[in-house]
C-alpha cells in the first residue's frame, strides 16, 4: 500500500495550502463527474477531518491534508465523492498537503469524500489512516483458507531453470536526452547482463523500472526530486532486476534495465503519469542498441562484452509505471505517436515480439491489443494495490483481430515493491521498506511470516522464473511454456513454493459470450463492472475486498464493461446466458471460461452446457473453482480459468457451428459467482500480425484567458494511421455531475470528435481553469494519449499581501491580532505564513498562555509540557487565506489569563508571502506583546 509513515510534523492541523502552485494542480486536471451537489455555504465545519474548501467559484480548491507524509509512489492519488473520481490532486513539498482546484464544480456530499491510491483508502475518514491500516478490518469474508489447495501439476519445461552461457554485467552512461513536458533532461543509463559465449545474434530483453523515491543521502533520507540536490545520489532502481537478468543471460539473451529518475521526478505534472515519457525513453534506448547491432565498434564497452543483441526480437519488461510506459512503447513502435508528444523522432528499427509488465499501472486503460503481454498481478500488493493491471488482458477483448495471447498471473503473497532488489530493505543501497505493511493488525493473508506471504527472495524468483517463461512463448516461440501462462493449470518448480495461477484471452481462442448488453441472461444478471448505482454494479460499495477486473477509470459510469452476476441459494438453479445471433465453436477443443467466485470459498461446482440453434443441449462437465485467498485489504475477486472439453457434444448431436447460449448449473447448494467471458479454446500459440488501424491521441490546448470577452476553442484531437474504427468518447460537463459518453468512428485525419470550450476573459488574478475529454478503444482503433482538454491559464498578477497589527498589545485574556491585506481581490484565496520565531530578550510566550482549543486546532499540540510557542512543533507556522472576493482577513493568538504574576511575555513573527510561481519571500517581522492583567 502507499504507507503513511508515523512522523508528526510541524503543522499537523494546518491546511499548508500555499506550498502548491496552482498551475501544477491544473497540469492533472480533474475529472469531473461529481456526486449529489454540496451547498456552496457549507463551511469547513461540514467536512470531514484533515479536508478544507477554499475559494470560490471558479477558485474553489479542496484540500486534504494527511496527519503524516505520504510515501512516493506508482499509483495515483485521488480524491473521490463516494465511487466518483473528482479529480487527482497534486501533493505539496511536504507530501502532507494535496490540492485540487474544482473549476467551480460542486463536489458532492461532504460525508462521502475520500482520498484513495490505488484502491486504498489514505484520509482520517478511513479506519486507522496514518497508522498504515486504510481499510476497513477484513469483515464479510470466508476466513482465509488455512490450507492452501494443492500444487498444480509441473509443467513439462520450466523456465527458470538457468541455461548454459556464461556471463557479465557492466553499465552505460549517454548524454541525457530531453522530453516533451519535463523541464530537466532525463538519464540514458542501463545495466547491462548478457552471455559471453552465446552464438549468433541474441534476443534483446530491456527492462523499466516504475515510480520509486529518485534520489538519497548516506544519512538515510530520500525524496522525489530531480536532478539530485548536492550530496545526494540517484536511487539505483534499474540494478534492481539482476536476479531476472542474470537468468535471461544464461539463456541467450541480452539485457539491459535502463534508469528513469529523471521522468518519476518530474511525471507528476503530465496527465497521463508519464506513460508516453517513458515510450520515449524506451526507444531512445532501442534505437541505439539498434546503432550498435548494425556497428559494433560504436557501442560502449559494457555492450561490447557480450553477445551482440538482434532488435528484431525484442522483449520489454516494466514494472509498476514502468508497465505502463513500455506497454506504449509497444504501440508506439507500431503506430506513431504524435511528434510534439514525441520525445523520439528516429526511424523504429525493432521488432517486439512481447510485454511483461509487473504489478502495472494502466491510467489510460489503453492496452497495445496486438503485441503479446504477461500481466503479473502481486497478491499483496500495497502500491498498486487495485492490481489494475488486470486491464491489459480485459482491455484487449474485440479491439483487434484477438491472435495475441494476452495473460495475467497472480501471484499470491507477493508485494509490489520486492520484484526490484533496490526497493526491498536488506537488499538495497537506497532506504527501501514493504509496500504491504500491517502496522497493529497483521493481515491474514499479506503479513510477512505467514503462510501466504513471499520472502523477498522467493517473490524475486518466482518473477525471473515468469519473465523468463514469456521470453520463452513470445521471443523463442516455444510453445511448451504457453500452459503456465493461458490457463491451463501448469506450474513452474523452480518458482515454488510461490503459488502461481493464469488466465489469458487472445491466441487461439473463438471469443463466444462477452457479457454486455447483447445477452439475455435468466436467472441471474447482467452487472456493470464501474457504475455508482449499486443495483447494476457487479460488486456492491460495501464489499470487503476488491476486484482487477472491476479497476476504475476516468468516470464513475463506464459503458461496455460487463460480467454476469451469479447468487443462488440451492443446487440445480441455471443461469442461462443466450446470444443475439449464434457463434461457431467449430475447431475449438474445449469451453475456457474466466468465473470468479468470493475469496476463501472453496469447491463451488458448476455444470457447463451448451445449446445450439436447434435447441440441441451438451453438458460438457462439471467445474470446480475455489477462491483466492483474500482480506478486506487485498484485491482477490479474481477470475479463475475452467476449462470442460468439448467432445460431449459429438454424441449429443450438437452443431458446434451454431451456438446461441450457455447454461451454469450449480451443484453447491449456494454459492456467488462471476462470468467474465467463456470462448473456445484450442492449444497453440498463432504468430501475430499488428493491422493497420486509426490511432486516437486527445492533446492539450493552453490559452490565455484573456480581459473580457468569450472565446471558443477546441480540445485538440489527431487521428493518424490508416482505416475506420471506434472509440469511446467521454467529456465531463463543467459544474455538473454529468458525464456525456458517445461512440464515435474515426478515421485518420477526420474532426470526428469534436470538443468545444468556451472561455471567459476577466482581470482578477484566480487559478488555471481545465476542460478536459478523454477516450478508450473499443474496436478496430487504437489510443495513446487518452486524455486532453483546453486549459485556460490565469494572466492576472498575483496581489501582495502586508500585515499590520490590530492589537498587539495586550493584557492576558485578550487576544493578539494582525490584519492581512491584498493590494486587490482576487478569485482565488491568497495565502500568508505567519511563521513563529524564537524571542531574542525577554520572555516568550508558551503553550500555557494560550487557549488549549486554538493549540489542538493549529498545531495538534498539547499545552503540556510548557514549551515557547516557537518550538510547540518543528518550524511552527501559522497558514493565512485571505478569501476570494476580499481584501483582508484577520489572524489571531488567544491568551489566557493565568492569574500569575509574570514578566510582560513575547510573541515574534515573519511574513511570508509567495510569488505568482508560489515561491517563497520572507517579509517585515513582527511582535506581540502579553502582560498580566492585574
């Protein structure tokens, strides 16, 4: 999970709201289907602990604000209004304070807000938030399973075993290459391991680490920054796949893992997280190893010392973002991306042949559909922790021809970080920690030291073992690794003990009944996988646990993602699911169905039958599922693969040329379950062929809002490629709840989508407005950048604050009071810091002078022990708003009367202003005095 670690700083209470410039909250815009409208009187009093609104109108801001920092990492942090996404909020320095500016949009109901990372939740509304627990205690659940089920049968090849080449490791180091959107320049550093004495050209495997902490002292301390401040050294992330490597070397092939602390330290202002930053990294890096295959002599050393790579085989692996970003490198190797979105220009000479992508992020849900992927899911994972990875095998289902194998493994008790050596504590040179942590309530099924849960060694074998098994379908073609990837209950010895389980679609599967609005379904229902009424959705608000398959996007209500629900209470009930028209299953060998049933259950029989146009019925056989292991904590509503052969129906007549429905019959006297699809299935791996389709990429305008006036522009939209297909539109309407959701075929070249945004000109200084639309595949098309709008940047100055006392001098009882004033209104709140200093003579003013409830409000301090108010906390601090639409506000430190006799007591203060770029500018200081009121 993102951890939240228990360090209490300076202004626990205080909304720090000026350490954030607007511009960067509106570099991820928010998207905006909000909930039931809250009030847009409601005060800060309404909202739940930790949240703050600010501003209005146009200048609304939402804030939250974590008791403790919140640790870097690869998902992203969003705010929600129950299941709606309003919008992904930038953090402060501090990783304490995240912002988001509304653009006058009313956010819903105060009591549904929350804060969540990759299906976590993180603000205090949650159980235990700051103490690492984020979830609800596991309640609603089957107990996890005592005993695990019994091993799967050895596969005939195993992957992991290591091959018979000799090898080296070294490194490179190339000038830093520039990417569109990010200031500094980015690394071109790799780690290369390879074989000495293997002949011939040798396949290419280039790793990509994900979003990990960027730079750290000797002392111990890391952050996120880029470049590294002096005396800091960049986390060496991309040494953290030796294991992985040093296996695929003695195999034959040539590796190398390349660094990108220059992209995660600067990602956080792109709206897609980085994905096409790291496409373009990735073949920076693939270009140039296409330079050497063609002149050895120019390569480095390092690349010299082993066998020379061939680019036309080449497998890409990422991990986390790193997932994401070489899944885009894949599509665009294949269909060009945008040139000003570019950060590579040259011509693609390789050829990838697959994908591994590690506990992957998938913000644009937009899966390469033509290039063969292995998703590997972590059962414990703490970061992406909605495994929403899953995507990159549903995603895929009717975009293209549908020859790709597309796989997901789940790997139970594995976390998200121990994959890399360098983010796993014993191991790396940088600090490094367990995603997964348990803190007070040791979880089940994820805390280290029990039964389920993977040392760090064992998870980083388990994955060099699958890394290898696709390098082995997708590169070598050997077919005899495809049954520990597609379903078919195979494992690999040399990853035990881990317990590793698949599910694919693609290769050579007849896609049959993909639940939608096509079915007509009897005893049970068509359920939507992301929809906020809980009557259509396939998992209701208050289940315990998660699903993959279920992982929200963009909108709260997402057409064309379907499963059929299940629910029975005695054996023998059907659920019968009929097509429109009928679909051959001729050739298939087997029915492969993905069903998912409830965490912890065990022996859920279902009899499978299939009926033809004549209404001609064969029950293939009986299947048995059993549950994942899971807690309200881990995402485990999974779906497992059955499989019932076909040969049934040759002596039961049935024309496998016209199927028109499926029946489920339980044979558990009640049960719960899930059809994700079921397809014909027959064993091999066909080559694949990439189409020529139309490739969608939605930019992003920024204007100049100008004095007055109205001005319309559009959210600029290319089309390339070759072609028609379809793609779905979504464009959130302004200051609503609505989302509008249309289907639109396109073609390259063509204003088939089309996005008007009108802006208004005015001369008061307020933040940057957004108005954004955004897209995902449905067929024959593919997208790269799925999300885009028209941003309208504030030309306005900034006003100046000053500060003037308004009583100063006081008698104990009374309270100090300093008035702030702006040089003109704006629309937005203007912040101030009033920072406390140490008193040079006298006495100064303690935490016993002042009123215990303004103590507890400001700094989550206690008046005991006494202490000056300049070290009740670290670099104490009081935050100043003055309101959008005013030209002052007033701050004030009330005293108490003691009835003791003291010296006259001191309270000394600076300003603190901050520019238009949110920098700070120390001003005039100030002092209070406080003498006994007899």
């Amino acid at each position: 999970m993102i951890r939240v670690k228990r360090i209490v700083t300076a202004t626990l209470a205080v909304l720090t709201l000026a350490a954030v410039a607007p511009e960067l909250a509106q570099a991820q815009p928010s998207a905006r289907p909000s909930a039931n409208p809250l009030s847009k009187t409601a005060d800060d009093d309404r909202l739940p602990p930790g949240w703050r609104l600010t501003g209005t109108g146009a200048a609304r801001q939402l804030t939250w604000t974590s008791p403790e920092p919140v640790p870097m990492g690869d998902a992203r942090i969003e705010f929600r209004a129950g299941d709606r996404l309003l919008g992904r909020p930038v953090p402060a320095q501090d990783r304490r304070s995240f912002h988001l500016p509304l653009d006058g949009t009313r956010i819903g109901s105060a009591a549904d807000l929350k804060v969540l990372a990759g299906g976590r939740r993180l603000d205090a509304a949650g159980t235990g938030a700051g103490t690492g627990r984020t979830t609800p205690p596991p309640t609603g659940l089957a107990p996890a399973a005592p005993q695990p089920e019994a091993p799967l049968p050895a596969n005939g090849v195993d992957p992991g075993v290591p091959g018979p080449y000799r090898t080296t490791r070294g490194s490179y180091t190339l000038d830093p290459v520039r990417l569109p959107g990010l200031k500094a320049p980015v690394e071109m550093r790799g780690t290369v391991v390879g074989p000495t004495n293997a002949p011939g050209k040798r396949p290419l495997a280039l790793f990509l680490h994900g979003r990990h902490y960027t730079c750290f002292t000797t002392t111990g301390e890391d952050g996120g920054e880029w470049p590294c401040k002096p005396g800091a050294l960049p986390v060496p992330s991309q040494d953290g796949y030796l294991r992985a490597q040093q296996l695929l070397a003695s195999q034959g092939y040539v590796t190398v893992s390349i660094a990108a602390n220059g992209i995660n330290g600067q990602d956080g202002v792109l709206d897609d997280g980085g994905a096409q930053a790291r496409s373009s990294l990735v073949r920076q890096h693939l270009a140039r190893w296409a330079q050497w295959a063609a002149k050895r002599s120019g390569a480095p050393a390092a690349v010299r010392a082993v066998a020379p790579a061939d680019p036309s085989r080449v497998l890409l692996v990422g991990h986390s973002r790193g997932g994401e970003g070489v899944n885009r490198a894949a599509l665009d190797s294949l269909y060009a991306p945008p040139a000003d979105q570019d950060g590579y220009h040259g011509p693609v000479r390789w050829n990838i042949r697959g994908t591994v992508l590690i506990g992957p992020t998938v913000f644009g849900q937009n899966p390469a559909p033509d290039v063969p992927s292995l998703t590997v899911l972590p059962g414990c994972d703490g970061d992406v922790s909605d495994l929403q990875g899953e995507i990159y095998v549903d995603g895929t289902r009717g975009v293209s021809r549908g020859a790709a194998l597309h796989s997901a493994v789940y790997m139970v008790g594995a976390n998200h970080n121990f994959f890399n050596s360098e983010w796993t504590p014993g191991q790396s040179k940088a600090p490094a920690d367990d995603d997964f942590a348990s803190d007070d309530t040791p979880d089940r099924v994820c805390a280290p030291g029990t039964k389920t849960r993977l040392t760090a060694t064992r998870q980083q074998t388990a994955g060099a073992t699958y890394i290898a098994a696709a390098a082995r379908l997708f590169v070598a073609g050997d077919d005899r690794v495809r049954p520990l990837l597609d379903g078919s209950g195979r494992r690999a010895p040399s990853a035990d003990p881990a317990r590793v389980l698949s599910h694919a679609v693609g290769a050579h599967r007849t896609p049959a009944f993909l639940p939608g609005p096509g079915l007509a379904v009897s005893g049970g229902r068509v359920c939507a996988q992301v929809d906020p009424d809980p009557a259509r959705v396939c998992l209701p608000p208050d289940t315990t646990g998660a699903s993959p398959h279920f992982a929200a996007w963009e909108a709260a209500k997402e057409p064309g993602r379907d499963a059929v629900a299940m629910r029975w209470s005695r054996a023998g009930s059907p659920v019968a699911v009929r097509l429109a028209r009928p679909v051959s299953l001729a050739g298939s060998e087997a029915l492969a169905l993905r069903v998912i049933v409830p965490p912890n259950t065990t022996g859920t029989q279902l009899d499978v039958t299939l009926v033809d146009a004549s209404g001609h019925r064969a029950t293939l056989g009986r299947a048995r599922v059993d549950g994942l292991p899971g807690t309200g904590r881990t995402a485990s509503y999974w779906a497992r693969e059955l499989r019932v052969p076909l040969s049934a129906t040759a002596r039961a007549g049935l024309d496998l040329k016209r199927i028109t429905a499926l029946e489920l019959t339980p044979r558990t006297k009640s049960g719960q379950a899930w059809l994700m699809d079921a397809s014909g299935w027959k064993p091999g791996t066909p080559a694949v062929h990439a189409p020529a389709l139309p490739r969608v990429d939605i930019g992003r305008l920024t204007v100049e809002e100008g004095d007055s006036g109205t001005r319309t522009y559009r959210v600029p939209v290319r089309v390339s490629g070759h072609g028609s297909g379809q793609v779905r539109l979504f464009v959130p309407q302004p200051g609503t709840e609505n989302v509008t959701v249309r289907t639109v075929t396109v073609r390259p070249g063509g204003h088939d989508i089309d996005v008007p945004v009108v802006v208004r000109g005015n001369t008061r200084y307020g933040y940057d407005l957004a108005q954004d639309a955004f897209v995902k595949a449905v067929r024959g098309a593919v997208v790269g950048s799925h999300r885009g709008g028209v941003t309208a940047r504030n030309d306005d100055p900034m006003p100046t604050v000053t500060a003037t006392p308004v009583a100063d001098h006081v008698v104990e009882g009374q309270p100090l009071t300093w008035r702030f004033s702006l040089s003109a209104a704006a629309d937005a709140d203007v912040m101030a810091e009033f920072a406390l200093l140490p008193v040079g003579k006298g006495a100064e003013l303690s935490t016993l002078d002042v009123t215990p409830q303004w103590l507890k409000d400001t700094f989550d301090a206690s008046p005991t022990p006494a202490r000056p108010l300049s070290k009740v906390v670290d670099g104490p601090s009081l935050v100043v708003a003055v309101p959008a639409g005013q030209v002052s506000t007033e701050a004030s430190v009330p005293t108490v009367k003691d009835g003791l006799k003291e010296p006259v007591e001191s309270l000394r203060a600076r300003l603190i202003t901050y520019d238009s770029t949110w920098e700070p500018h120390p001003g005039p200081e100030f002092t209070g005095t406080v003498r006994d009121a007899s």
